[in-house]
C-alpha cells in the first residue's frame, strides 16, 4: 500500500482525492477554501484594531486553522514517508523553456535555484517570493476565493462568480507566464 | 477534541498536494504553458465530481456530520472584483508557483523558503483589508 501511495498519482487519482477532501469539509459542516486562513492569520496578529475587515471573531475560523497546521504536517510527511524515486515526470518541452530562462529543471517539487535563501534575498528573489506571494494574498481576498475556494468548491456548485474568477486566475497565469516571465528571469 | 478531524482532513489534503504535484512550481509552469494535459486532468476530475457530489447532496438533502442540512454559500454576483482580482492572484500564482495551500505544504515538506511567499501573501491580504474600499467590487 505504501509502496503504490509512494508513486507519483495519476491526474485521475489525484482529482478525485481533492474532490474527497471538498465532501468531506462539506459534510463536516465546512466550506473547502484555503486563502480564508490568510485573512485569520492578519486578525490573529491584530490587524482588527485599526481595521474593520479583519474585526471578525477569529474562532469561527479555527478548523481551517487546524486544517492549515494539517496542511503543512501533510506535507512533512509525504517527505517522510511518501517520497518517489523517481524524478517529477515534467514536459520536456517545459524543461527546455525554463533552461532558456535559467531556471534548470532539478527533478525536485520545486526548482532549488529559487528556492534557497541566497536567491530569496536577492532582489530578483523578492520579486520573485514576496511579490509573487503578496499578488496571491492581495488578489484571493480581493477575488473572495483561491484555488480550492472557486475553481474546485466555486465551479462544482456551478456559481458563475468562480467561473469569472477561474477565467481571472487563468489570465494573470498566462500574463505572467508569457509576457512578464521572459523580463523577470 | 472536535478539532482533531480537521487536522486529520488537512494532513490528507497536504500529502495529496504533494503526491498529485499540485504543489510543484514546474507543474504550474507547465500548465501555463499547456505542455501537458497532467494539472488541467486534476482540476478537471475534481470539478466534474464534485458538481456530480453537490449536485447528490442538494438533490437527496444529505445532512452534515452534526444532523444539519449541508449549506452551500452563495457567492456575491458581481463581476468586477472576480475579474480583477483573479487577475491578481493568477500574476502571483504563477510566479511564487503556488497557491495558498501548497504554500504552506511546500512549508512542511522542506522548502523553508516558501515562509517568504507565505509572508507576502499575509502582507497582500493584509493591504487589500485596508485599501477595500477604494477598490471596484
């Protein structure tokens, strides 16, 4: 069991586990959307003093903070325990595309040219990291929803303000990914 | 000890971030790129069963785990805020190559970094608060 679980997921395999993690909020009376705990973690830090939208009580969102500590000890684990041997199966034609941009492919999650501290403090590395991450936090928020709030919880209740919002998200990806990318990296 | 299920739920939802690959910066590359159909097949199967799921629970009115009808939020209609905002979040999404959860996955699987991406992501919540309404919605 471990040894199958070990191996990278199918696409098929990996969308319906998500969409088991959704059922599953749903029928513990909750609502599947990650980028709410964002907005908790300012109110816990005491953004609610000076500023009406984090004035909130912070303990209705408690399950999703213990979600997001979950999140990361998930994480921890499938490094653990779960780890492949093989290489990420990334396109070819990708791999190519970010060598031309100086980012190697390094068969990991996450390419170490990017994410190591040496790169982080430098000022391609704060575009990169913190602008990239305050763009996330700004745009969620502002969007009412992330990844799992609109495009997975959004469009399976067929709500037409996800589907704008995913059309958003899709747009801005491709924005940066083809336009802005080149003059970044 | 009623939290401990959401824990539970969250450590499922990290290992399936990391083992889908979900949570990978050269995933999101791809994707961007349409290089494979790999990102485009998850979120595709979970939309398609979830709206099969939602569409169960809403048609046989299944009740949650504590007895209540299970209710699904409606989301404000308006346009603006989804476009422009999405627009935000897709930028950044596909530069830091994450999106709030995996941030925070990647946090725990070793990329210590990612705390750079998280705290930018607080920040940018953090200025949308308090810029609101200025902004169209």
């Amino acid at each position: 069991m471990i040894e199958l679980l070990k191996q990278p997921w199918p696409w098929y395999a990996s969308g319906t586990a998500i969409t088991f993690i959704m059922v599953l909020l749903l029928y513990f009376g909750k609502s599947f959307g990650f980028s709410s705990n964002l907005r908790t973690l300012c109110t816990l830090a005491g953004a609610g003093k000076t500023h009406h939208f984090f004035d909130f009580n912070w303990r209705t969102q408690r399950w999703n903070l213990l979600f997001m500590a979950g999140a990361v000890f998930g994480g921890y684990l499938s490094a653990a325990w779960l780890k492949s041997d093989q290489l990420l199966q990334l396109a070819p034609s990708t791999i190519a595309d970010l060598q031309t941009l100086g980012v190697p492919f390094d068969g990991g999650l996450n390419p170490s040219s990017i994410f190591n501290w040496h790169f982080a403090f430098s000022p391609k590395g704060l575009v990169t990291l913190l602008g990239g991450g305050l763009m996330i936090g700004f745009g969620s928020r502002y969007a009412g929803g992330c990844t799992s709030g609109h495009a997975i919880s959004g469009l399976s209740n067929l709500q037409l303000p996800s589907l704008w919002a995913v059309i958003g998200f899709f747009a801005g990806g491709l924005m940066m990914t083809h336009v802005f990318f080149p003059l970044i990296f | 000890m009623k939290g401990v299920k959401f824990v539970i739920a969250g450590i499922l939802f990290g290992v399936i971030m990391v083992k889908s690959e979900a949570a990978s910066w050269y995933r999101i590359q791809e994707m961007f790129r349409f290089q494979s159909f790999h990102m485009y097949g998850i979120i595709g199967t979970a939309v398609g069963l979830g709206a099969i799921a939602i569409f169960l629970i809403k048609k046989l009115e299944i009740n949650d785990f504590y007895g209540h009808p299970i209710v699904f939020p409606h989301k404000e209609k308006s346009w603006p805020k989804y476009i422009l905002g999405g627009l935000i979040f897709g930028l950044g999404w596909a530069l830091a190559g994450a999106c709030p959860g995996p941030m925070f996955v990647n946090l725990g699987y070793g990329y210590p970094t990612m705390i750079i991406v998280i705290l930018g992501a607080l920040l940018g919540t953090y200025l949308y608060g308090i810029t609101k309404n200025k902004l169209p919605h």
